[in-house]
C-alpha cells in the first residue's frame, strides 16, 4: 500500500480567503497548486462590493499567483443594506460575479459591513434568483446571547428556512458547516438541487475538545467554531457519500500569527498548503477514496453549472510532515494547518 497513488480530476475550492497585498502574494501560490479554480471570498478591508473592485481584485490574484499556472479565481460580491440589485446582476452578466456573499453583520472576519436585516437585501435576492446568481452565506445567528455552539443550527430555522421558503429557486450554498443540523437539513432539501453545502478539512479532523487540548490553541480557532465529536462524524459521512450536494470549500482564512496567538486572537485557519492532502487522507480513512472526485471536483462545478476541470491531479500515499509556517514578504508567519503532525498523501 505504501506508494500507492490516486489520480482525480483537479480540484476546486469552492470558499478560500486570499486577503490582499502581501498576504495575497503569500498564499494564494499554495491554493493555485492543488485548485483549478477558487470561489474567492469579499470580505477585503473595505469589502468587495462593486464589479470594479472585483475585476481589479481578480487582477491582483492572477498577478500573485503567476504566469503560467492555469488558476482560475471566481470572484464574489459581499452583500450589504445597500447592495444594488443592478450592480450584482451587471457583475455577474458580464462574468465577473460568481456569485454573492452573505454575512450576518458581526457573525465573523470582516463581516461589519453586513446585512443587519434581511428583508432590505430581499430585492436583490429576487434579482439573483431571476438570473440564477447563487447565494453564499455564512450561517451563523449574530444574536449575541446565542451561545456560539448553536449559532449554526439555529440559523437554519431562523434564517435559511425562510429564505428558501421565499425564494424557490435561488440556488443557496450554506458555506463550512459543522453540524449535523445542517447535514441533515442541506440532505432532506437534495431533490431540490438548489442548496448545496461545502465542508472545510479542519472540521472533518478536529472536534471541539480539540481547541482545548493541553491548553488554549488559537490556531484551531475558526467560525463557525468545530463542534462536538457527533458533529465532526456526520460531516464526515455527509462528505464521503459522495450526495452532489456536499463539495470542497477549504475556508482557508490566513492570518499573521501575532493575530492569532494574542489576548483577541482573529477566527481562521490557513489550509491552503495542505488542505487536498487532508481531506485525502480522510477519505482514506473512511474507505471511500473512490468518492473523492465527487466530492472535491465534480460536485461543485455541477452545482455552480461549470464543467469540471479536464487536467487531473496525483496524490501519494507517502508519510511527510508539512512546514510549521508561511511567511509574508513583511516577515509576517502564518500558521500551517496540519504541520506538526505527519500527513499520509502528497501532491505529487
Ligand atoms: C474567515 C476569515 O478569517 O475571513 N474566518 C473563519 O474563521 N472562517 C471568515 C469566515 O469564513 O467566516
Ligand atoms: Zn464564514
Ligand atoms: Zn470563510
């Protein structure tokens, strides 16, 4: 078994970080190696709201990422009260939206400039569902004394049943769940075919006993935050069937490590260096590697109504051990998911 190998079709990440300036150039490299295409978050400092800032921002990343990598960023526009339902659709005619981003206002990273009531973005989701633009959202209830363990599931009573009741066919992605409430409701709702769901590596290995082990370790800290064991074992079942419904979205979220390992430390995990070996070695684990095509490249352009991606890739079953950091041309580390541990594939 040891040099054993698997070839899929390349993959895509469909929900990825890139931050700007020189953490841009810092990481998006990594996600441009395993991932033929990416779902680019908005949520910059100010936040992508306008086709202009997308395009020039899809500039950026092509000219971090380099000449000659065939990479595809897939831009998103970060909905706020004041979302124009003219500029999305125009964005998204012209190709380049993909899609919109939906933040609770305060529910996490760069989400201040989100929606603070939902029924003022209704006009543009009517647009949305019109011309077939996906929502993305981040599902998280932002009332504070919700504990932060049962945001997620409450947010599907709350907010996701009625938009899906509102809008029938507005295609719905319910970004990096963690809980079995959402398998569960994002499978009851798979004739459908308008609600899909992406799953992080992180949530399929670690649970919330995990944050705590030995001590505080603000590197696992992310939003939503992991959730029990019972949690972690549906996701990984939801992601190893194979449903169309579940596909690859990394969350990969850098930040320096100053601001992680701090008396605040900022939710998000950076993954994008190890996130096709992880989820590998999950399915591995699981006894289903013959359903991780499915899962990470064929699933989400299917839901998006892309094509798959015609080049493959090759993972090794080979025992190695990931570097602990990346560093920004600023000198700022950023935090590998995975390093410290020994991972059994690479990309080869
Ligand atoms: C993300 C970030 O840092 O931008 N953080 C995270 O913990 N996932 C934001 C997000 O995806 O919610
Ligand atoms: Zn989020
Ligand atoms: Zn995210």
């Amino acid at each position: 078994m040891t040099d054993m190998t698997l070839t899929i079709r390349r993959p895509d990440d469909w929900h990825v970080h890139f931050r700007d300036g020189a953490m841009l150039k810092a990481v998006a490299p990594h996600t441009a190696v395993q991932f033929g295409r990416a779902i680019v978050m908005p949520n910059l400092v100010p936040p992508v709201t306008t086709v202009k800032a997308a395009s020039d921002y899809r500039e950026r990343i092509l000219a971090a990422v380099g000449e000659g990598v065939s990479f595809q960023p897939l831009m998103t526009c970060y909905l706020t009260d004041q979302a124009e339902a003219d500029e999305i659709a125009l964005g998204f005619e012209q190709g380049v939206f993909s899609a919109v981003k939906f933040y609770p206002a305060g529910a996490t990273t760069n989400s201040d400039s989100g929606v603070t009531d939902i029924k003022k973005v209704y006009p543009v989701l009517e647009r949305m569902q019109e011309i077939g633009m996906p929502l993305l959202v981040h599902g998280e209830v932002t009332d504070p004394t919700t504990d932060i363990f049962d945001r997620e599931a409450l947010y599907i009573e709350r907010v996701l049943k009625p938009i899906l009741n509102d809008f029938p066919t507005l295609k719905v992605v319910m970004e990096h769940i963690t809980t079995k409430d959402a398998v569960d409701f994002v499978r009851s709702q798979a004739d459908s075919g308008r609600l899909g769901a992406t799953i992080t590596p992180h949530h399929l290995v670690i649970n919330r006993t995990d944050i705590f082990k030995g001590g505080i370790n603000p590197h696992l800290y992310c939003l939503p935050i992991a959730k029990r064991e019972v949690h972690r074992l549906a996701l990984r079942e939801a992601a190893t069937s194979g449903e169309a419904q579940f596909f690859l979205g990394t969350d990969t979220a850098p930040h320096a490590r100053h601001a992680k390992e701090s008396g605040c430390g900022c939710a998000g995990i950076f993954s994008a260096m190890t996130a096709l070996e992880i989820y590998t070695q999950v399915f591995d684990d699981e006894g289903a590697l013959d359903k991780l095509e499915a899962f990470a490249s064929l699933n989400g352009p299917a839901f998006y109504g892309m094509a798959p991606n015609e080049e493959t890739v090759t993972l090794k079953r080979t025992d190695w051990s990931p570097q602990e950091f990346v560093t920004t041309e600023d000198g700022d580390p950023v935090r590998v998911f995975g390093s410290g541990e020994t991972l059994a594939w690479k990309l080869v």
